[in-house]
C-alpha cells in the first residue's frame, strides 16, 4: 500500500467481497465470536454452519467470525446478512438451531421467528 | 521446552522479563519457577536475581511456588460476586479441600483469586488454566471439576 | 455504522405476508437515490404484536408508528420523515399505543437509545480480516491525516472534539497529546492502556476482540501528531483472545504497510508491539503500566513529572485507553464538529456501558453523553429481574460510588457522576436490588482494594486494612456506633493522602454507602440485623412450604447442608449452612428465604 488511491481500491473491493455484489443471492452469516460468544458455546455452533452449509451443497454462503454484538446475555449470537442488507439475528444458537437455521432460513427461505433476538425474552 | 530455548525467543533485554516469565510457567505443568531458574534467567535478561524475585513476587500469575496442573482462578469482583460467587467458591474449596492458594496433594488443583475476567455479564466465571467458565451454579462446577479429573486418569 | 436514524420494519409473520419485503426494496431504493444509506439503517425487526394495525413501520429516534404502510407511502415518509424531521400525519397510528403490549418494545429501545461510536465495527465485521475493516473505511482517517494535515492540525482537531479519556478521570484526550507533542525528544511512544480490570467492566475486551484495528489507526495518527514512533498495546493476560487478535491485526497491518516505514508514502514511520501484563490490577495506572513494560513491578509512582514529559524509560509518552481510541478514527473521518455535536456540552460523543449485575439485559450499550441513568437501566437494560426492587447502581468500579433512585433521572457526563459521588471510570454499571446488602457490598470493594493495593504507600496499605477491619467488624455483628464515626474518618484521611488513584479513590465506595445507606449501617450496628438478608452472623436461611422439592437446592448446596427427599419439603441444617445463597439462586419457585435473625438471637 503506497497511497490513499491503493487504499480506496482495496476499499472497493474489499466491499464487493463484504457486501457479496458478485454473488448471486449471497448470504452472509456471521457469528458472535468475542470472549462471550465462545464461552456460551459459538465455535462449535461455527463449526456446525460451515458442515451444514458443506453437507447442503450450498453456494454463494460467507461464513464468518465477528465479534461481540453488545447483547451478550442471547449468546451465542447468529445474523444472517442477505445481498439486500436484510439482517436476521438469531440468539442463544445451539448445533440443532444452526441446522435448523440453514434448512428454513437459507434453503426454504422462512426465517424462524421464534428464535430471533426480537421476539425471544429471556 | 527447556527454558533456555523458551527465553531465548526473547531478545535478552530487561524489559521482556515480564512477558518471558510468564510464557514459561504457563508452559510448564506446575505453572512455577525455581530458584535454578531463576538464576539462569536473570543471567539472560541481564538483571540482578533480586530483581527477578521481585517481579515474580509482584505479578499474582507468576510464582516460585509450585502450583497444580490446572490452576483455578475464580472470579472475586463485584458483578460475580452479586451472582454469588461466594457459593462457587465454596463448591470449589469442598470438592478440592483446599482454600484459594493452596493446591490438592495429588498436584492436580490449584485454587486461586484472580481480578475480572471481564465476563461480567455471565457471573460468576472463573477460569482454568487458558478455559473461561461463565454462568457457573455448584452443580455446574461438580460436573466441570470431575471432567478435568477424568481427563488425567 | 454511524447511522442517525434507524428504520424498523415489521418482519412478522402476519407482516411479510402484507409485503413487507417490498416495503423493504422501496425505502432501499428511496434512499439510495436520496443518497441517504450511508445515514439510515434499515432494520427487518420481528413482530411488534400490532399486527391488526400492520405492516407497522417505526422510525427511532423518536419512536414514531406508521400503520398500514404501502409502498406508495414509502417515498413521503422518506422525503418528510427522512429528509426534513417531519412526521407523516396521516400513517400515524390512529388508536394511543399501549406500550405494554407492544412486544418488541425493549429491541425498539435498545435500538433507539444507542448510537455506535467506539463499537461502529463490533459484531460487524471478521476481526481476524483486515479487508474487512478497509471495506468500512478503515485506515480511511489515517491516510487522510497522513495526506492532507499537519502534526499540529491533528492535535488541534483532537482538542477540538472535545474527546475525553475514557479510561477514568476524564482528562483531555486533545489537551493530553498536546502535553505529548510540546515535550521536546527525538524518542517518543504511545500507549494503548488496555488493562481493563475495573470489575464489571468489559468494552475494553469487546473492541479489541472485535475490531482490533480501530485501536492500531487510532494509534498510528495519535503518533503522527506527536512525533513518535513507537506504540505499546498493554493488554492483560486474562483476555487471550483479544491478545490473539491484535496479534494477527498487526501482522496483517503490516504486511499492507500501514504499519511500518513510511505509511502511505509519507515518510511517516510508526510500528506497534504488544506487552502481556501478568495480573495486577494497579497496573491499570499509567505510571505502574509503564514500569510494567519496562520489566518492573509495577508500581505507581508520583506525578509531576507527568508521562507526557516523562514517560517510558524516560521519554514522553502518550497513553489513553483501548475505547478513546477507539473513537478517533471516526472523529477525523467525520470531523471534530460532528463528533462534538453528540453528546453534552463539556462531554462529548458517546461512552459504551457494560451492564451487570441485577438486570435484565446484560451487555454493552453505547449511548450518547447525557442519557440519564434510568434510561439505560429500565428502558435499554430492561430493568431489574424477577420484579425485585432496584436499590442502587455502582458505576466507576472499585474507584467510584453507589447512585441511589433519586438520582436516577440525572444525565450521565463525567461530571454529573462526580457530583453524585462516583465517577464514569471505564463504564461498568453494577445494578444491585433489594437483596443486595450494601454494607456487605461496600465490605467487599475494600477487601478487593486491600488485595489489590501495591504496598508502597501507607495510608493505602494500612488505612484500607484497618477499614476492612471494621466493616467485618459491622458484617459480624459486633460493630459500634462510634465505628461508623471511624470508618469515616479513616476514610476520608486515605482518600486525601494516598499516592496514587487506587488509594485516592478506594473509599468511594464506603463513603457513598455511608451517605446513602446509613440506615443499614445503623441497622447492623445498633439493631444487629442485616436487612438484606446478606451477612451470615445476622441471617437466617429457611425453606418456606412452597417447596415442590424439585432437589434442586440441595444439589447446589456447596457443603450440603439442604436433606429432603424428592417432592417433599426440603430442610436446611442451620449449623452447616454458610448462607453463601446458592440454594436461593438455584430455587425454581422462590420458597427459600433469607430473613435477617431477631434481634435477642444475636449474641
């Protein structure tokens, strides 16, 4: 990196990747991986997206860490982030909720109201 | 990892005294250092082995005495201790039949105090060796301690 | 994301099937002509439970319900609503809102109370991809600062925003890299204090965790506008994933070299190390810190000089904490003026709370200076659980003091929390209820400052001693009233004469307690009863028959003191119990409990 200019384009790009421009029907699914979200249980939460995703044969799927969402009382914590900015967030995600997730939410398309951090009460 | 190739990642200057040490103990199973040792680093790092000693007794992750194979270091500030940490506390020294700084006969257990793990939205926690353990009940801790102990055997 | 505005539409069920994907894809479109994504973020929300009323679209801040929303409506509300703050009469909701029933009521709030400065990236973006943070305009500020401004230019538009530290006092985060700049050196460092162990306090470890590089830009233009070279990140150990990841951030900055020689083509040169502490909590001090890198014990020492003039290993040095810089980048993409137009007055921008304790929704939140304490408690916090009553709230850690309800309604800036006796410290919030005893509380604050006081000062080392001395005195039942008068005493002469903050500030918590809870103190004294039900000598646990003798208690006991067969009314052994709770806790139906001993039972 030598300028600013180099810098902007890698901006660019990095934000095509990030915003999944060149994927079709891109899906982005980040999960809540601070101190908190591993301790209530995420890396095998991760782990189970990315055999689900694998097992499913599913394209055009960004799986990613992030980290802490702030809410770390619904730990762990999944958003799914599709190619319009829609944002799903899924708490208190366990293996059986990432399986779940993957079959409704991403391949028949019918996000789990139950489980979303806005209906759940803890 | 024998100590000298373990400091030597260190360029022998005083300011990683500090960071040296504590990689060391952390390496090895009774998490302490000997006064050999303590010889030998001082020799490397260049200071005084009064200075070492200093530091080792300053630092409440470093120490000269021998401690177990898994260190307990439970949480004792206020969000944890709200959530009772007390009771987990008291799980702990029955379970083990130590008190915080004292380590099991069978060297296994160490039970210590250690400042906020920064988990106080999930209090109480404690920590052994590296694992974070948060939102503990006695009946929690009963079934974390019995899995370290079937680990060993 | 800095958005100013966010845009909740209903995702229910009932809503979808009432369009309102579509609703979605309009205001997206909408907005992107008005060039207005970068501002207003739009959020699919779950069900609001006015279904009949649907689809529902609010917009916060301010809270405003549209009901039967189409799409025709979208670009009115934009273009009004939006653009000029005008709400669209005519979509209001045409029946009053009863809050109560509206069942996202509490995610509305929490969106609507936070605006995200310090924590714009976390849970955002992969904190282990540089690429990541670059696609949110990372490293933006620095080459903009590298490119187009002097040293003195960035100093000036720090002071300007009127940024101060998040770490503790308060201090002028402008003012305190002017000091820096003006010492003459050809050696000069920066430091990241990223020591958090104020208990209950936990942004520090949530930034780093989830957006390292923030703190490396931040650091890197503070650099510049100093004239050093050389940057410190003192992290604590018990925080491995934070030292992970900052590890790795490093790395990765320079292998694109924006750490390194010459950053942007410049001739600016700026590197980062990173230092381990090794668990002491003094070390959170700046002059300890320092003597911590250097490979001392680290202990504080006393200022004048300060560390601007005379820092590490004898340079002048800049230090402030993970969540001040975690602001700066921000500031000098958006500008000093915007930043300073968030917040107070004498406090700008936001400051990111870590609530705990006894209330609902624990986490971080980040709210502009100035939102009062019963907001971020009831309304974004959720409130206290289990219908108990909220007693007091202790902000500042070990160092600060306990707020009662009557202050509730106070803004929070640094210097409201002064006046009420306490402090901002580093933003933890510890929420205590009615179960809570307060002299019980203010008993263990000093048996924390007296494990974690380094000894060098005496009224430090022995005056908190002798305190603790005296509240275990009052827990155990065996206090005087001329105690009280003592401990205020010591107090005050610890706090007037100690070296260093730790000392200056360890009888906060006594103090504030004496002021506002004398009636439990004198309770414990005079009466021998602990009100809360807390302190053993002076309670009595006891299983009432709402029992349903589920056996939970008596598997949680820690020294099994609880017999009971199972669906039958459990009993607690008095001679073994330690009143340590734990049964309390695990009971699923409230039968168990603590009532202080009357008082002829006390010895």
């Amino acid at each position: 990196m030598k300028s600013l200019d180099d810098l902007q384009k890698l901006r660019d790009k990095a934000k095509r990747t990030m915003d999944m421009t060149d994927l079709v029907d891109g899906v982005r699914i980040q999960v809540g991986m601070g101190t908190c979200g591993i301790a209530a249980g995420a890396r095998p939460v991760l782990q189970k997206f990315i055999d689900e995703v694998a097992a499913h044969n599913l394209h055009n799927i960004i799986i990613t860490q992030v980290g802490c969402m702030g809410e770390c009382a619904f730990e762990p914590i999944v958003e799914i982030v599709e190619k319009d900015g829609t944002k799903t967030t899924y708490c208190k995600v366990g293996k059986r909720l990432a399986e779940e997730i993957v079959e409704e939410h991403l391949i028949n398309g019918n996000r789990l109201d139950a489980y979303m951090l806005s209906t759940i009460k803890r | 990892m024998t100590l000298e190739s373990m400091i030597q990642k260190y360029p022998a200057s005083p300011e990683y005294l500090v960071e040296a040490l504590r990689d060391y103990q952390m390496a090895k199973n009774d998490h302490s250092v000997t006064e050999s040792e303590i010889v030998k680093i001082a020799k490397y790092f260049n200071v005084t082995e009064s200075k070492v000693c200093s530091v080792v007794s300053f630092y409440s992750f470093l120490s000269e005495k021998p401690k177990g194979r898994y260190v307990i270091r439970i949480c004792r500030d206020v969000p944890c201790f709200v959530n009772k940490s007390e009771s987990i506390l008291k799980t702990l020294e029955t379970r083990l039949g130590i008190k915080p700084g004292e380590t099991t006969p069978d060297g296994l257990f160490t039970l210590e105090y250690t400042g906020c793990l920064g988990q106080c939205d999930h209090a109480p926690a404690f920590r052994i060796n590296d694992m974070t353990y948060v939102d503990l009940t006695p009946d929690k801790v009963k079934a974390i301690l019995s899995e370290y102990r079937e680990e060993k055997s | 994301m800095l958005s100013r505005m966010h845009i909740l539409i209903c995702g229910g069920k009932d809503c979808l099937s009432s369009h309102s994907k579509e609703l979605r894809d309009e205001f997206h479109l909408v907005l992107s002509e008005l060039n207005l994504l970068d501002e207003v973020r739009l959020v699919m929300a779950g069900c609001f439970g006015l279904c009949s009323q649907g689809p529902i679209v609010v917009m916060t801040p301010g809270e405003t319900f549209y009901s039967h929303v189409t799409v025709a409506d979208i670009r009115e509300i934009c273009e009004e609503h939006v653009v000029k703050g005008n709400i669209v009469e005519r979509l209001l909701i045409k029946e009053p809102i009863d809050k109560a029933k509206i069942k996202n009521y509490s995610q509305l709030k929490f969106y609507d109370r936070q605006r995200r400065i310090a924590l714009r990236n976390c849970g955002q973006i992969n904190p282990t991809d540089i690429n990541e943070y670059i696609a949110r305009d990372g490293y933006l500020a620095l080459g903009k600062v590298l490119s187009t401004m002097s040293p003195a230019e960035v100093v000036a538009e720090m002071k300007k925003s009127g940024l101060r530290g998040r770490g503790g006092a308060g201090f002028s985060t402008g003012q305190k890299w002017e000091f820096a700049a003006k010492s003459v050196d050809d050696v000069k460092y920066v430091i990241c204090n990223a020591d958090e162990g104020d208990p209950g306090a936990f942004m520090d470890r949530s930034v780093l965790e989830g957006d390292p590089h923030s703190v490396l830009e931040a650091m890197a233009i503070c650099g510049y506008g100093i004239g050093s070279h050389q940057g410190y990140i003192y992290v604590r150990a018990e925080y491995p994933i934070a030292v992970e990841r900052l590890n790795n951030a490093i790395k990765q900055a320079r292998e694109l070299r924006l750490l390194g020689k010459n950053i942007f083509s410049s001739g600016f040169a700026f590197d980062i190390e990173l230092r381990l502490g090794a668990g002491a909590f003094v070390c959170g001090e700046e002059t300890a810190l320092m003597a911590s890198i250097e490979g001392n014990r680290g202990m504080p020492r006393l200022k004048p000089p300060f560390p601007a003039v005379k820092g590490l290993w004898g340079h002048p040095t800049n230090v402030n904490n993970v969540e001040t810089f975690a602001n700066v980048p921000a500031i000098f993409l958006k500008g000093a003026d915007w930043f300073k137009a968030i917040g107070t007055e004498k406090s700008s921008g936001t400051k990111v709370f870590a609530l705990g304790g006894k209330i609902a929704n624990t986490g971080l939140v980040e709210i502009p200076m100035g939102t009062t304490l019963r907001e971020v408690i009831f309304d974004i916090g959720g409130g206290i659980p289990n219908h108990r009553k909220f007693k007091a709230v202790q902000t500042g850690g070990p160092s600060g003091g306990c707020i009662t309800e009557a202050a509730l309604d106070t803004p929070i800036d640094f210097d409201s929390l002064v006046a009420m006796g306490s402090m901002m410290g580093s933003g933890g919030m510890i929420v205590m209820d009615e179960d809570n005893c307060m002299v019980d509380v203010a008993r263990f604050y000093l048996d924390f400052t007296v494990d974690e006081s380094c000894g060098k000062c005496t009224p430090c080392r022995e005056g908190t001693r002798r305190m603790l001395d005296i509240l275990n005195k009052i827990c155990a039942g065996n206090g005087t009233l001329e105690d009280l008068d003592l401990l205020e005493s010591i107090a005050n002469m610890v706090k007037d004469s100690s070296l260093c903050a730790l000392g200056q500030s360890a009888p906060n918590p006594v103090l504030s307690t004496l002021t506002h809870f004398r009636d439990e103190y004198i309770a414990h004294v005079v009466d021998k009863v602990c009100p809360a039900g807390v302190c053993s000598n002076l309670t009595n646990y006891t299983i009432t028959d709402k029992c349903i003798g589920c056996t939970k208690c008596a598997k949680n006991c820690p020294v099994s003191a609880i017999s009971g067969t199972v669906k039958q009314q459990h009993v607690i052994d008095l001679s073994k119990c330690i009143r340590c709770g734990a049964c309390k806790k695990a009971c699923p139906v409230n039968a168990i409990s603590s009532k202080p001993l009357p008082k002829e039972e006390n010895k």
